[in-house]
C-alpha cells in the first residue's frame, strides 16, 4: 500500500506550518505502507494542481492531506469538505475567493473514504488528544479536501482520500493568550498513529 501525505506550507504571516514540518519528519514506512511526503502551497487551485500531478506520478492507494488549524486543542481527521470557497484571508498567491463554488458541476459535498473514527481512537490510544471534525472550513484546507475528492469522482475511482487539521506548534502561540498548541513530536506520533490505522483497518 502507498499514502500520499501533503503537508501545507505556511501562510497568514506564520513563519512555520506544523503541517509540512510534521509531514517532512515521517517515517518512510509506516504498518509496512509507502509514505511518500509532498509540501503544497498554500493557494486555491494550484494545491489541487500539484497534489493531481503527484496521484499520477506516485499512483498512491490513499492520498492524506495535513493542515493547521490555529485554535484548535486535537487532532481532527475531517468527515467532509464542502463545495465552498469563502476565504477570510488571502490565500499565498493573494486570491481571496467569497461565496464561490469550487466546482460549479460538482456535489455539494463529499464525505472521506478514511476511517476517521478508527484514526481518533488511534491517535487517543497513543496518549494524544483527538476528535473527529465535522468541518474543514471554507478556506485552502476545506478546498484541496474538495478537489482531491471532486479527482476521485472524476479520475481516480479507486483513491481513498482525507484530511487532517493539527494544532499551532507551541513557537506560534508565544504571543497569542490562552492558545492551544502541540508539539511537533506529537504531531508526528500522533499523525503516525492515525495512518496506521488506516492501513490496518
Ligand atoms: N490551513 C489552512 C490552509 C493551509 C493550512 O495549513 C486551512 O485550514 O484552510
């Protein structure tokens, strides 16, 4: 079995994005699964871009998607993405898309194939806190959860595909009170966990 496993890189005025830093630190294998490791930009559209040209290089069996979501305490495998692009900030290329569909043919939404509540308790049974998501949002995230589903609707019927949100890393929250954050160690254990399970399941 192979996984693809994107990690963002950092956006907002961050200088770091625990996603790609957690990402680039996994083991090669993990429960005897290829991982292969891509960072993708933080932007509408050409995330899907570079992820679509890595499904077809690396024709991977599951393609797991990281990124952060400041504010959150957890772990959150996400249940769906929405066909929304609504974006509070400018995404890295500087396009700020309100209230616009991400494909005006596609589903309203799309539920992931990965067995999110089996990915949670793995990732609690290692000790770290997790929680199944019931929204990505409506900004890069909640897009590339999107378009690499819209993919496997159109191309890629045999793709398993999903998304995880991960906590601020504890330098990005010196300055900001009362904000959750995890360390990388436990991104990466925890991230690790939850691919295990969806390899065993
Ligand atoms: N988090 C953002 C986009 C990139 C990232 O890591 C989000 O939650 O949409």
């Amino acid at each position: 079995m192979k996984l693809l496993v994107t990690g963002f890189d950092p956006f907002g005025g961050e200088t770091t994005n625990p996603a790609i830093e957690a990402v680039n630190q996994l083991p090669d294998k993990i429960a005897g699964a290829d991982i292969v490791k891509l960072e993708v930009p933080t932007e509408f559209n050409r995330c899907a871009e570079v992820v679509r040209a890595a499904i077809l290089a690396e024709q991977p069996n599951v393609v797991l998607s990281i990124g952060q979501a400041g504010g959150r305490a957890a772990l959150t495998p996400e249940l769906v993405a929405i066909n929304l692009n609504d974006g509070r900030i400018p995404d890295n290329a500087g396009q700020q898309p309100v209230d616009q569909p991400i494909q005006p043919a596609g589903a309203a939404a799309y539920f992931t194939q990965l067995p999110i509540k089996a990915m949670v308790r793995a990732i609690q049974t290692a000790g770290l806190p997790g929680q199944v998501s019931t929204t990505a949002g409506t900004y890069v995230c909640n897009h590339l959860m999107y378009q690499v589903q819209y993919l496997r609707a159109t191309e890629f019927p045999a793709l398993r595909a999903g998304f995880m949100h991960i906590p601020f890393l504890p330098s990005q929250v010196t300055d900001k009170p009362n904000m959750p954050s995890l360390s990388l160690v436990d991104d990466v254990r925890g991230i690790t966990a939850a691919i295990a399970a969806i390899v065993t399941e």
